[in-house]
C-alpha cells in the first residue's frame, strides 16, 4: 500500500531568504491560507522567531486565524539555542510548534558556535524542556546535516543518540548548502531510517546543483516521512526543491508513496506568489511556466490532431491549465488551426497558406504572435487579397531627427511606372502623405481626404506583434476604410494607404 508523507510548505520562511523578497503580514497570511486550505499542504514554517516587529505581526495574524480554524500545529516557527528567548517570543506570537535550528555538522559546531557536542546538547535539551513547559512541540534541524554524513558521521550518530531520548516529533535533515547527490541522499538517510526505524524523518533539499527534485525522489524511496519544498522553487542562492516539479514526480514516478496536495491549485498559488514578490518564474519552469505546455514546432501541432502522439502523462489540465500551440516562423498550418479551433473561426486550404506565409513572415522578424492576433491578421491577409493590386509602394526612407522637420522618401509604382518624390511634414506619416500627394498631383490625380485615423491592438494580445491602423477616407462619392497590420505604427499606417491607392 502507498503510504502518505507529510509536506512543509517553507515559502514563508526559507522561501523569503530569496534574495529582494520580503512579503507583507496581510500577504503572509493570504498565502497561509491558501496552502493549508486550498493546496493543503501538511504544514507551513511561516517565519523565524525574533527577526522584527513586522515578522511578529505576520505570526501573530497567522495564529489567531489558525487557532480559530483547529489549524494551529499545522503552523511552524524557526527556532534558536539561545535559552528560551524564541520560545518568549512563539508564546507572545501565539505559535505552537519550533523547528529548533542546531548543528548537523562537525565543521560548523566547532568553527561556528565553537562548542563541544556535549555542550551544544545541553543547550537543546533546555531548549525543549522549555518548550515542553509552554505546551509548544519541537521538531529538531540538524544544520549542514549533508556535510555532516560526508565529513563527520560519528557525530551525527551521537547527536541523534541524544534527539531520540528528547521529546522530540520530528527530526529535520536539510542539505543546506545543496551538495548532495542523488546516490548521497538515499545511501545517507536510508542509513538513518534503518537505525532510527521509529522516527519521523523529514528533507530538506537546495537546489545548488539543481539536483534538488532528484534528490527528494531518493529521500523517499530511502524511507523519509517528510519534505520541505517552497513554492517556485523560492530560497536562498538557487533555492529549494520547488513544490509543483516535486508532486508531479511523486504523483507519475513513485506509486508507493502518496500526497494530500492538490495538483490543480499548484499552478493559481504560484502566480499568486510571483505576483506578491516580484520574483519572476522562467518561462521554461516545469509544470508552472508559461512555455511548458506550449508546443512551437507545427510538427508537433499535427502529430497531437492525428492522435495526441506528442502528448504525456504531463497533462496542463492536471494544473488547471490549457495546452497552447505557438505562433512564429516554426508555425505549420496544424499550429494555425489548433487556435483557429479555439476562436471559432475556419479557412479554407489557399486561406489558410496565406495566413500561415504572413505568420511566418512575423516570426523571422522575431515578433510574437498571439491568438489574439490572429483574427487581425486574417482581416488584413484577405482583405489584401480583395482587389487587384496596380499600385505598389516599393520603397520609402522616414526619418525624425530633433529640432528638424520629419522628412520622406518614396518609390512608388503605378501601373508598371515608377515615381519618386520627398515632403516634409508635422510626422513621420503626414510627410509620406505629402510625398505621395506630389506624385499623384504631378499625375493629375486626385487623392482622398484623410478624415480619422485609428490605431490598436488586438484585445487581450500579450504580444508587441501587431498593431492595426484604421483609416477612414473622404471621396465626392462616399467614405471608405482601409486598415493596415504591422509591428511598427507608422508602416501600418502606409499599408493602409496602399490599400486606398488600390481601391480608387
């Protein structure tokens, strides 16, 4: 049978040693919430005892709501050896359980605290009695406990020796400095779980090595009880085992071993802490990342319509998210047609190849291109191809220099003639429309009165792709609109033009 292993969520303690985080009480205790209720995580570790008044009101926001709710030994506290002043403090903030941080190594007691083991154990066990006496529960962190095992196993035995005689819930093993490989976490904490067979064991994994998700899949198989994640991945130097990325292995790849976290809110907690920190999430970042459950190659796109053949057990909607086909130069047509299923919209084959050109066209100018776009784009590719096209602008310079009137040059062909001609204007635009005025002038020809002039972008676009210039024109007969699409303002603009050019 699967057994079910506890995990702490270190978010609000250890995820905010991130370097420029620092989140608000009301934010501390808004993302409480969530993970106990929402995401239900076992536990929490919220802050560490006497940094500052702030830390203080954020616990004590955190307990009063967890003591109402019966979740308050679901809510834990960083703790030091410093005879019973953390243990004030968790008493006035209303806490009720320490994680206790000692020394797991022999390096660092001796060249940190500079004690002897003996002397560093009676500082625990005052500690703990302590907190025994104001009702709080202890679970112990060996500090450096990695090193520890590598360098000093001796001493990590007999400091365990001594915890197990303690009124001790949970021992802590964290890889503090993230040096720990995978073949290292299961040999050591299988070692411990073999001696110590009646203990509660929990992970603590940093990801300097980038072998934190790893290293967690063996602290599991090895017999752990317990991990300490953080959500994106957050904390010190290149952070913790991050929460999403280590419940998705634990729910494909380790069928012995059970969670209560809920996948589908991973995804809505994580942008919630990105939006509250500013830290921002990579787009390739598995589970979370805006790229992860996108797919760019149109090969790809035509594989999943012919028979999912590029989909996994990975699947966006576990997360509460939705599978997107990008749109760029490695756009084929199954790419177009994934997102012109999800707009409602169809084309027909020669369509379809037109829209697929112009897209591609957009991508090697390195502009992203969005669903959104796409109705824009399909306006303009037909609407190009309404009419027979006789007037060609081949060429034009546009320039804008301070304390100079803007300026243009323009190569124009009507009907197989070319023309030439330079303006100068109050903008870029109206300068071309001075220049083409002359050449039509030179011709005899009349030109349209401009009568508005309308830029946008497609709603909801989170591109810079596209913009799509509307231009409303005056004749004797009628008024008329032309649009334009591009990436840059003013050449949307002269498209419209030509289209004008065209129609009259």
């Amino acid at each position: 049978m699967a057994r079910t292993i506890e995990i702490m969520d270190t978010t609000l303690r250890d995820g905010e040693q991130t370097s420029g985080v620092s989140f608000t009480a009301s934010e501390k205790l808004t993302l409480a919430k969530l993970l106990l209720e929402e995401l239900k995580v076992d536990r929490i570790e919220v802050a560490s005892a006497r940094v500052s008044e702030g830390e203080f009101q954020a616990v004590k926001n955190i307990t009063d709501w967890a003591s109402t709710t019966g979740r308050i030994l679901q809510v834990e506290v960083l703790t030091f050896v410093d005879g019973g002043a953390s243990i004030a403090w968790m008493q006035k903030a209303g806490a009720k359980v320490q994680n206790l941080l000692t020394k797991g190594s022999l390096n660092h007691l001796t060249h940190q605290l500079k004690k002897t083991p003996k002397a560093h154990f009676e500082g625990i066990a005052e500690v703990i009695q302590l907190a025994q006496k104001a009702n709080i529960e202890t679970n112990v962190y060996l500090e450096d406990w990695s090193n520890g095992m590598r360098n000093s196993q001796e001493y990590v035995f007999q400091f365990l020796d001594f915890l197990i005689q303690q009124p001790v819930k949970r021992i802590l093993l964290p890889d503090t400095l993230g040096i720990l490989t995978p073949s290292e976490t299961f040999e050591y904490i299988d070692i411990i779980v073999k001696r110590y067979p009646n203990i509660h064991f929990d992970f603590h994994g940093h990801n300097d090595y980038d072998l934190s998700v790893s290293n967690v899949m063996e602290a599991l198989k090895a017999g752990a009880y317990g991990l300490h994640l953080t959500i994106n991945g957050m904390g010190e130097r290149a952070g913790n085992a991050p929460l999403a990325s280590t419940i998705a292995v634990i729910n494909d790849f380790l069928p012995e071993v059970r969670t209560k976290v809920i996948e589908s809110s991973l995804f809505k907690v994580s942008k919630l802490v990105s939006t509250f920190t500013g830290f921002g999430i990579p787009a390739n970042k598995p589970i979370v990342g805006d790229n992860v459950f996108t797919q760019t190659a149109g090969i790809h796109a035509d594989g999943d319509n012919k028979n999912n053949l590029y989909f996994s057990e990975l699947m966006p909607e576990r997360f509460g998210r939705k599978r997107k086909y990008a749109l760029g130069k490695m756009s084929g047509k199954a790419n177009i047609q994934k997102n012109l299923q999800e707009l409602g919209l169809t084309l027909n084959e020669d369509e379809l190849k037109k829209v697929t050109a112009r897209i591609i066209e957009l991508g090697d100018k390195k502009e992203k291109v969005t669903k959104e776009d796409l109705p824009y784009i399909i306006s303009d590719v037909l609407d190009s191809s309404s009419f027979q096209q006789k007037v060609f602008i081949k060429s034009y310079v546009l320039t804008h220099a301070k304390g100079l009137m803007p300026s243009t040059t323009l190569s124009i062909e009507i009907e197989g003639k070319t023309f030439e001609a330079n303006a100068q204007g109050d903008g870029q635009f109206d300068a071309f429309m001075n220049a083409l005025r002359k050449v039509y002038e030179e011709q005899s020809k009349k030109l349209p009165k401009l009568v508005d002039y309308v830029v946008r972008i497609p709603p909801g676009s989170s591109s810079d792709a596209l913009c799509e210039t509307m231009i409303t024109w005056k004749t004797a007969k009628n008024d008329f609109v032309t649009t334009g699409l591009d990436s840059d303002q003013t050449v949307s603009a002269i498209k419209a033009t030509e289209k004008m050019l065209n129609l009259i």
